[in-house]
DNA sequence: TTACCTTATAACTATGTAGTTATATATTGC
DNA sequence: GCAATATATAACTACATAGTTATAAGGTAA
C-alpha cells in the first residue's frame, strides 16, 4: 500500500495524542482489554473505547473478543510501517524542477 | 532531550498533516522560502507560512533571512528522532504489573 | 427472565486547527 | 522618503477532536 501525504498524516493523526501513544506502547506488552486500560488513565470508559476505535480505524490495533471482553491487539508491522514512512520521504526534486523551468524559484 | 509521550504527541502533530508533509518532503530536497512554496499548494501565503510557523515550533525546521526573503530548511535529525521515537516506545511492563498486583487485569 | 458486567454509541461541550482576508512589518532599490 | 516584494500577524470561520454523561447493546450466569 503506497504511503501517499493523505494516509501518511491519517496514520500520524491517529499516533499524535499522548493518550493513544501510551495505549499503543501497553499493546506492545500485551493485549489488553478496555476495562484494563481505564484505571491507568484519568478519563471514561468511552473515552478509552472511543480511542481504541481511533486506533483501529488507522489500522494500528485489531481487537478479539473473548467472552464478556474485547482484547486489543497491537499492529506493530502496521506502527512499523508508519516509521519507516516518515524516514522514507518521497523525493520531491520533480516539484522544484519544474518550479524552476517556471521561473517560480528566487535563487537559480 | 527524552521523548515523553507529550512531547511526541506535539512534534506527530506538527508532522500529521498533508500539506506539511509535502513542505518536509520539499526541504528534503534543498531550503526554500515561502514564495517559492506557495505555488506548490492551492493554499494561501499566510497558510504555508503558519505552517511553517508550525514546523519551526516543533523543531523540525530553522529559518535564516537573505534579504528579502527567509529560507526555511530541514532539521533531519529532528525529523529522524521522531521515527526512530516511534519504533523504540517505552516499555510499560511495570504499569500492567501493578495492576495485576491490584487484581485489575482480567485472566491470570 | 433477571441481574450484572463490559463495551459501544449518542448527544453535547470546550478547545484546537486549517483555512480565509486584511493589514502590519521587514527588506531592497529607486 | 517611497514603491515594491516577502513574510508575519490579527481577526475571523468552519470543522475536527477529546472529553463528558447517559444510555444502548453484547455476553455471562444466577
């Protein structure tokens, strides 16, 4: 799946909150179900749920439920990918080449 | 500087955007004003230059005036940390731990 | 069925953000 | 000083988001 600027900046939305980082970092311990995570944070229930949803929407957790409880499951080649998106930055020479030919840079 | 989950919520923010993601792409190639990006985006020059406002606050670029004009250029090493932050998240055993010892965690 | 526990959703509030236009500031060169 | 260009800031709008409380829905077990 080629990492356009769109679903780059959806995938670090979805990583750019304190709450959801710590989430992601639990995950990578183990999986863990919502009423688990609640007491390590200071906020609901919902809000938890309503993160986790986040993080499923990027791809970044999938989720199984066991009986009365839902387990959440760390993406890390997801989380990985993410990464290695953000040190392999398209090569934009093309854009400024063609600025040039257009007179559009201030310095030759 | 040690990345707690704060600070890398802000600096994924400043980097969770298209349109900065393109401008981080672009100085990754070579420094450049803002009038030379402008044409680049269907936006307005007080928008690329809050964006880079933006960037400038979160580290990942620095500015230097020629003249009339201020060249923005990459920070890569900043840009490098960030990655690098999200594939070495800390390891939160012990939090999952103490609660075990609190009888909050579901099996075992 | 009923009671109970877990999770998800709905409706709402407060705040942050990405854009706009208008204007101020900085710099160059006449 | 004055005109022109580049950049930054101010004031505003529209929308996204992170939280809340209340409630619905899913699943277990008496």
């Amino acid at each position: 799946m080629p990492m356009n600027f769109e679903n780059l900046a959806d995938a670090l939305k979805a990583l750019a909150d304190p709450t959801r980082l710590k989430i992601v970092s639990l995950l990578n311990v183990r999986d863990c179900c919502i009423c688990e995570l609640v007491p390590l944070f200071g906020i609901s229930q919902p809000a938890v749920s309503k993160h986790m949803r986040r993080l499923k929407t990027a791809g970044l957790v999938h989720e199984t439920r066991k009986g009365m409880w839902v387990f959440y499951g760390l993406n890390a080649d997801r989380l990985a990918e993410i990464g290695v998106s953000l040190s392999r930055l398209p090569d934009l020479r093309a854009d400024l080449e063609h600025l040039q030919q257009q007179g559009l840079l201030v310095c030759e």
